[in-house]
C-alpha cells in the first residue's frame, strides 16, 4: 500500500538563492541536502508524502517552480498547502497547469490516495494559545519592528484572517468521503496549543472525524521539548523540518 510521511518548512530557495535559510543559523545549514539524502534514504515511490506549507521562498511562480521540481525528483507522491510564507502560490487553476506530476495541492479540496482523505488550510495567528515558552527566539536580521498602533492593527487583521481560515478548514473537511479509511487535515499553523487544550479549530476537526493532523510553522524549539500529542482521537503531529532534524516523520 505504501506508507505516509510528513515533512514541512522546507523554505528552499534555488530559484532565489539569496534567501537562503542559512542566516538563521548553523543548523539550517545545507539544510536542503540533508532532507535529500533522509528523503531518500526513508522514503519509497509507493509513498506518500504531506508538506504542509512554506515549500519555497520564492515570489513568483516561475521561481518557485525549480523547487517545486527539487521536490518532484524525490521518491514518492506528494501532496501540499499553502504556508504564509508562500507567497509565490497563485490560483488552483493556474497552479495545476504547472505543477510537476508527482505533487498535488489541497485549496479549499480534498486529495485521496489509497483509501486515505486529505483536507486542510493554512490557518493563522490566533490569541487562543502561544508557544513562545518552548521556542528560543533568534532575531530575523531582515526583519523590521513595528509600531504599538501597527501591532494592534495587526492584531485585528489576523483575527479576520483566522476567521476565514476556519471557514475554508471547514469546507475542504466537508468534502472528504463518508467512505474514506483514514481522514487527515494538514494546516501550516498548529490547530491546537501544545497543552491541547480545546480550540476553534480542534473542535472543527474533531466534527469532521479527523484522525491525524499534520503542521509546522513552529521553528526554534528548545531542546529536548516534545510538544503536542493526542487528544481526543486525533494526533498533532508537528512537522516543522528542523524540529524533525531534517528527517521526514512516519505518520502511518
């Protein structure tokens, strides 16, 4: 049958090699080469692989389409959402008459493979839950403060923004088959807090009988945490590549 792994936040960047993830630190180093040699060394044709969000650094497609390719040359089908850092991703449409083979996208769709359903959405910030104790921060020497008047503008935007993120989470969940053997959601921002408390998101979930759920975003994680679990049938997987040590992670 093939089995499924989950690797996110591969931020490639050969299309735009300027924006390379080596600024944030050794260990991000040659980071790209060490998923290529744990991908393959892992994982098979007959697999399938979950990516959910922040593939490419790249703005504009055309960049982004010599790491989507990168992608495409490792074993396994693939399949993908978007992350906020995406910024490349245009229209479904447009987005399928390009896409290497091998990958498939979920946006606001679902994909089956094998009697398994794949639903999902990026998400966003939400003040539900914060995962700040768990991470060292590391200043982003490219990015620029803001205001108090700008943060709290911020602050509202992202409510609105998770607002409709939920609505699309609940549409690609509604399309999934009655008949399907295992459901998955796949979202870039964790669903949950790491205590797993209920939220919005965990309860749409839980509606829509999800078994596993995959996400990254989350980078920097102190050593020796392990956050997340599971709750109520469902298990968070974070899949954030460095927090995996590069390695893709056995989902089923």
């Amino acid at each position: 049958m093939g089995r499924i792994w989950a690797i996110g936040d591969l931020h490639l960047s050969f299309g735009v090699p300027n924006k390379s993830m080596d600024l944030f630190g050794p260990n991000w180093e040659s980071h790209a080469e060490a998923v290529a040699v744990q991908w393959k060394a892992t994982i098979h044709p007959e697999d399938l692989v979950l990516i959910p969000g922040d593939i490419s650094w790249a703005m504009r497609l055309e960049d982004a389409l010599v790491d989507l390719r990168w992608i495409d040359a490792l074993p396994g089908t693939k399949v993908m959402i978007k992350g906020n850092h995406d910024y490349w991703w245009p229209s479904l449409k447009k987005l399928t008459q390009v896409i290497p083979s091998s990958i498939h996208v979920i946006q606001n769709n679902v994909f089956s493979w094998k009697g398994v359903s794949i639903g999902g959405t990026r998400l966003w910030d939400t003040p539900e839950y914060s995962f700040q104790q768990w991470i060292d921060f590391q200043e982003n020497p490219k990015q620029k403060t803001s205001s108090e008047e700008e943060d709290i503008i911020q602050e509202e935007l992202s409510q609105k923004i998770f607002d409709r993120e939920l609505e699309r989470l609940q549409l690609s969940l509604q399309a999934i088959p009655k008949e399907a053997k295992v459901k998955i959601a796949m979202t870039h921002y964790p669903p949950i807090g790491a205590d797993l408390k209920p939220s919005r998101a965990s309860q749409i979930l839980e509606r829509f009988g999800i078994q596993v759920c995959v996400f990254g975003h989350l980078h920097n994680i102190k050593s020796n945490v392990s956050l997340f679990g599971e709750k109520n049938g469902i298990r968070y997987i974070l899949t954030s590549c460095d927090y995996l040590r590069f390695q893709p992670i056995a989902v089923l």
